[in-house]
C-alpha cells in the first residue's frame, strides 16, 4: 500500500471467532526480523491481537517506542462470544492492562472508550479521533442504481445503511426498533459475519434488506 511491501506472518484461525486469524509471530520471528532489518523510529500496532504482544514484546527489547491503537473492546467481544466462562470480562481487562500498560501511549477512538479503560486502570490513554477520506467517499459518487438496489425498488424511502461485519457487538437488532418507529423507512445491511444468519431472522418481516458482502 502507497508504495510500502506488506508482509505477512504465519497465523491461524481463532476457534470461537472463526472470522479472523491471529499470529504470534511463531515459529519464524518474522516480525524480529522485519523490525532489525528495517529500523523504525517507531512502532504503531494495532490491538486486541496476540501479534500485538509480540510487537511490543519487540518493542522493548529493541527499545523503540511503541503506539497501540485500541480498535476492538475485547471485554465486550468476550461478553458476547464467551460470556458461558465464569469471569471472562474481568480475565478480558487484565489481558488489556497486562499488554497496553507496557506501550508508551495507547490511541482509542472516542472520550468514552478512553475514560472507560482509565477507569480500568489503563495508563497513557489518548483519543485518535477518526476521518474521512474524501477523495474516496465523495458526493459525487452517488449511485441512484446502488439507492435502488439498497432500497428495494423504493428509492424515495428513508434508507438507513449499515456496512460492516455482522456481530453480536454491533448490537444491529436496535435497528428493528427504529424501523418501527420510523413511518417509510427501510434497511440494508451490508457485510457479512458470524451473526448473519440470525439477523436474517431477527429482521424476517421488516423492509430490511441484506445484500451480503460487496467488494468493489
């Protein structure tokens, strides 16, 4: 991407979350060697992961300064996917304070998530507030066929669209309620995800819409 190589470590698929692959950065020490051969100034990873751990792991023992993005509130994940273990959130926060107090600066993306793991016991917390690309999602793209497409052949309707992946977390049921209380308004959900079929149920009756995962 923008001219840089990307490598790839050897990982493999989580079990209870089947959707993503996780590394170590185990057997090879892939990363070590991407790291000693490059020389960064600075390490930016992206967190929860278990290759996270290992960059920061690296981090140290190389002593470059390392900046941890929080993308996925874990403790939520474990709620939904693993909430049957006794404890899990609380073995989730310890996991999060055992790995981001060992960063120099954790980036979060809004107030509440910051003061929420500062609560936690997190330390060197800062909100990275998030932006648009406007070149790439611009007005003038719009699609009166996609609008169609999304709508169901109602295009005047009020649309309200959805992208991403289809999880538990994302808690997409709330839309249901919206869709009832909104004269003339219809759904679409874009993506795919472990929680696909069931919103399919959950939504079977109402002006909803799921186009599946698009590319493109």
């Amino acid at each position: 991407a923008f001219g840089y190589p990307i490598e790839h470590t050897q990982g493999f698929r989580f079990p209870l979350y089947n959707h993503i692959v996780l590394s170590f950065d185990l057997p090879e020490l892939k990363g070590l060697r991407m790291l000693e051969r490059f020389q960064p100034e600075l390490i930016h990873v992206s967190s929860p992961s278990f290759l996270c751990s290992a960059a920061i792991l690296y981090g140290r023992i190389m002593r470059i300064p390392v900046v941890a993005s929080y993308h996925t509130h874990l403790p939520v994940y474990a709620r939904n996917y693993m909430g049957h273990i006794p404890l899990i959130q609380d073995f989730a926060w310890t996991l999060i304070r055992f790995i981001h107090n060992r960063a120099d600066l954790t980036l979060v993306t809004s107030p509440q998530i910051k003061k929420e793991l500062e609560d936690e016991g997190v330390e060197r917390v800062d909100v990275w507030r998030k932006g648009i690309d406007t070149v790439k999602f611009d007005p003038k793209f719009k699609s009166a066929e996609m609008r169609h497409r999304m709508s169901e052949g109602h295009p005047d309707d009020f649309l309200m669209v959805y992208i991403g992946r289809l999880g538990a977390e994302k808690r997409l049921k709330e839309i249901k309620g919206l869709l009832a209380r909104l004269p003339n308004s219809r759904a679409c959900i874009v993506g795919g995800g472990p929680q696909e079929a069931e919103l399919h149920d959950h939504f079977k009756g109402t002006k909803t819409h799921f186009t599946g995962q698009l590319t493109g």
